[in-house]
C-alpha cells in the first residue's frame, strides 16, 4: 500500500519474527505502525477456553492495526506471524508525518481502512445470523473479489486459506468447515483439486 521508497525515508526498524512469534499482545497500547515486508501476519483473538478468532490475515505489503493506533488505545487484538515474517515498524509522530507529507497515501489508507470496515461489518452479520455454508461463501467470494488478478484472468481461484484457516475467520469449528465445503462441493459452487478449495467464478453466495 505504501511504496517502500516512501517508507524508507521515514527511517522505520524491521523487526524479524519467527513463526507463531507475537508482534504485539491484545491489551498493549498502539505506539507503531507496521507493515508486512515479507511473510503473513495475523490478528486474532482468544476466548477462555482458547477458541481461536482471526480478525484478519495481512501479507507482503499490506498494513495493520491503524485503528487503535489513530485512537492512541489498547490493542483489540493480538498480531503474531503465521510465517517467518520481516515488519516495518514506524513510530506514531514520524508515521503522521509521512501521512502529511503523502496526501496519496493517507487518501489509500483511508480507502483500505473502509473496505476493512465494510468487511467486519460483512461478517458480523454473517457470524450473527447465518448457516455455515452462507459464511463460508460470503467470506470466499469477498476474497476473491478482492483480488484483481483473479478478477483480471477470470478463471477458477485457488483459496489461500486452509479449512482451520477459514474456521476461524467465520467463527465455524473445522469439522464444521469440512462438512460445509463438500456440501459445496456438490452444489457446484467450488470444487477440490488435490486437496485445495477452489472457487468457480461463476458461483457466488446467491446460489448456495
């Protein structure tokens, strides 16, 4: 989202994390902004009886956690690598200053931000009032609406995502994920190559 060239001029540290190592814990106060220069971070929340949510996956280039660090409050969240991962890390004053300096950027992130907006809202309304199969989709086809080569090739998409994965973006247990994707499957909505999930471009939610 941000060009490197810009970034760099605002002297940011990297920080190296190993996989399921934790950038920052939920309840620790916004300081930084990061960004993923390599690798695949997550944010996601436990509950007491360690039930796993993931609030979002963020990969190379990709930004996260400006909410809290905008309002100056604790994180709702925890962010930790799913991957061995490389972060851009940018104290809050020098990144305002680069937001100040860079009318393009702030425009961007204020359009990413939306969509993260639009997004959560997206779910919480899935998560609160429909089945499994209609989540799943949903949370597929916003995916790979999102994703303009995909759109670009119009062909079939590959789902980076694994079933545990998609489990914990919808709230689902795996078995759960599991039994709603070959119900899929055989509605002709998605089909399985060789293990991996994938999307037909001519389904969508409405036909489940």
């Amino acid at each position: 989202m941000i060009p490197e060239e810009i970034l760099r001029q605002y002297q940011p540290r990297i920080v190296q994390l190993a996989r399921d190592e934790m950038l920052f814990q939920q309840g620790e106060t916004a300081t930084h902004f990061h960004v993923v220069k390599s690798g695949r971070i997550k944010m996601a929340t436990w509950n007491d009886q360690g039930r796993e949510f993931v609030q979002g996956y963020f990969t190379e280039g990709e930004s996260f956690g400006e909410p809290p660090l905008f309002n100056n409050i604790p994180y709702p969240a925890s962010a930790l690598a799913v991957v061995s991962s490389q972060v851009w890390k940018l104290p809050y004053d020098r990144f305002v200053q680069l937001l100040r300096e860079n009318f393009d950027v702030h425009l961007k992130l204020t359009q990413v931000l939306s969509g993260r907006l639009i997004y959560k809202s997206m779910m919480l309304t899935e998560i609160a009032v429909e089945e499994a199969e209609h989540r799943l989709s949903t949370l597929i086809e916003y995916f790979y609406r999102n994703d303009p080569i995909a759109l670009q090739m119009g062909e079939p998409w590959k789902v980076p995502f694994t079933r545990q994965q998609l489990a914990d973006m919808t709230g689902l247990r795996v078995e759960t994920v599991i039994r709603s994707i070959k119900g899929m499957e055989g509605k002709g909505a998605l089909r399985i190559d060789d293990g991996k999930i994938i999307w037909t471009k001519q389904q969508n939610h409405r036909t489940i």
